[in-house]
C-alpha cells in the first residue's frame, strides 16, 4: 500500500485491498503511509464517492482486534 499515495487512489475506480493486522490490531507497516493521508480530518467527504472498492482482512480471529486494521481503513475509505 506504500506504493499507492491519495492522489493516485483518486484516480482509481476499482481497488481492492489486502490487510493484515499485526501486534494489538496495529496496521501493517506498509498501509501507514496511505492510512496518515486517509486520516486528514480536512478531506472532503466526497473525495472517493466514484470508487469501487472491497476490503480483505487477514489475521487470527483468536485476537480481540481481529481484523482491526481492515475494518478502521473500509470504514474510513466508505466515509470519504
């Protein structure tokens, strides 16, 4: 996901994202820089509305923060 920057995902109309959950439903080190871009509070709420996208979580249903990192980014990418 470090590949891709917010400008780039604009310009996308179909994406589909991978993500693990590591440590205590951190986000993988390679979706942080993307996952900081997301988080800007001054974003418009209509930035992503011509995006189609899905969102595949990976990790140990035996942790409490299962799939944490994929539920935060679907919730933020569905908000914006």
């Amino acid at each position: 996901l470090n590949d891709i920057d917010l400008q780039g995902l604009c310009a996308m109309k179909f994406a589909v994202f991978v993500v693990s959950t590591t440590g205590q439903g951190d986000p993988p080190v390679n979706m942080r820089k993307l996952w900081q871009e997301l988080l800007v509070a001054s974003l418009p709420k209509t930035l992503l509305t011509d995006l189609r996208f899905a969102v595949f979580g990976l990790g140990d249903s035996h942790y409490r923060e299962f799939n944490y990192a994929a539920r935060k980014l679907h919730a933020r990418l569905r908000g914006l």
